[in-house]
C-alpha cells in the first residue's frame, strides 16, 4: 500500500507546519528578503490576522492568540507559504502531486528561511493531510470509513453535524497523530461528504536530533498508513490507484 498514487486522489490540503521560540533577523527585513527569493513562483502577497494555537509541555492548556501572518501565494494558487513571528508554513492544494515533491518543496521553503531568519529552537513541527470524501445520501459512514462511530439504535437517525477526534501516540510519545472524521463543509455541487483529517506532530522536538525531514519520512509513512486503514477498499478502489 506504500507509495501508492491515485488518479482522483481525496486530498484537498496537505501542509507542513515549522514553530520556532524565536529568530534572529527583525520580522520585517525577513519577509522582504524572502520574497525577494521566491518572487518567480510565489508573486501574490496577502496579510491577515488570525488565531494561533500553541500546545507546550510547560502549558496547563494550549495557549491561544493572535497573530499576524503574511501568505505568498504562487500564480495558479495551488501552493502557499504563510511567515508569522517564528512561524513557517507550507501548503500544498490541490492538484497534489506526490509527497517527493511536496518535501521538495518544503526543503526549498525552508533551506531559504533558515538562511534570512536564522531561526532557533525548534518548538513545533506537523504534517497534515486534509482529505474529503464524498458521500451519496443513501450511503452510512460504515459504507465508507473503518474507523467511525457506534449509534446505539434507540436514535432514530444519524448525527447531522458529526464530529469524530481520535488521538494516537507514536514513537514511544515523541508523535501524536489526531485523526478528525467529521461532517465537510457543503460544496458548490452540494454532495454530502465527509473530512477525513490526519494532523501528525511532533510532541518532544529534541528527540529527532535536528534531523527534521527523516522525521517528515516517517510522518508521511504513518499518515499513509492511518489512510488505508481509515478507510474501506471499495473507496479506496474509487480514488483509481494506479500500478507502480
């Protein structure tokens, strides 16, 4: 099941996500560096204001805040990198090729903010898979998912919203995987599907030794797996994998 590509892929979103206890280059003469770097593919600027969350051993609860974010975003908007203060994010939409080339990507991305933002102390990094599977009004979610709930039958239906968070530890604790499977927001064709969402993060980042994209391999291989275990064959046959 490893490696497998599929012609009509469920993946809407993958992204990669870099927090930092701080960087050594002013916010703003990074940013203006680092769009002079990736101006060719990323031309398109946008700023925003949004919520963070930060989750940190120290922390009773994970902290939330506000933060502001500068987004680059490349000329067909399928990919995007977001800087906020010690905060670096890759994003890849679809159409999404394979993971070689969204790490490729995330090399690139990151080789260039090391570089300008001389970043230290590396207190966050995830990799998330946001997928969307569509579903047809006679179909349950046991027609679809492996992993779902249980209605005891004196409920005379369905739950309509449904939100599903399992979390999962690996590694001996250093990972966390948390798999949502929850009602998707309504399409333009208005179908009826579900989110299927695979957030792994690293929970202990002095344990990988700096050496973040062997991690980033073993990630991927564990959300690969969670994937094809999440869901049954006959939808995977859907996606039309193709033969390697």
């Amino acid at each position: 099941k490893k490696g497998i590509k599929f012609r009509k892929p469920p993946l809407i979103e993958a992204l990669c996500e870099f927090r930092f206890r701080k960087t050594n280059v002013n916010p703003n003469i990074v940013l203006g560096r680092f769009y002079e770097r990736i101006e060719q593919d990323f031309p398109h600027i946008e700023t925003y204001r949004g919520i963070g969350v930060q989750a940190e051993e120290e922390l009773p609860s994970p902290a939330i805040f506000m933060e502001e974010r500068t987004r680059f975003i490349n000329k067909d908007e399928t990919k995007m990198i977001q800087i906020g203060s010690g905060l670096l994010v890759i994003n890849q939409l679809k159409p999404y090729d394979n993971y070689l080339a969204f790490k490729d990507l995330i090399e690139r991305i990151t080789g260039i903010y090391y570089e300008i933002a001389k970043p230290e102390e590396l207190i966050h990094l995830g990799l998330r898979y946001i997928n969307r599977i569509e579903m047809e009004s006679s179909q349950s979610l046991k027609d679809k998912f492996k992993i779902g709930f249980v209605i005891p039958g004196s409920f005379k239906s369905f739950p309509d919203p449904y939100f599903l968070r399992l979390e999962f530890s690996y590694c001996s604790g250093r990972d966390r995987l948390i798999v949502i499977l929850a009602t998707a927001q309504p399409h333009e064709n208005s179908y009826d599907a579900a989110m299927l969402d695979f957030d792994y993060t690293l929970v202990n980042p002095e344990k990988i030794n700096s050496n973040v994209f062997k991690w980033m391999d073993e990630a991927h291989d564990n959300i690969e797996e969670a994937f094809h275990a999440c869901l049954d064959d006959s939808v995977l046959v859907s996606f039309e994998p193709e033969e390697n």
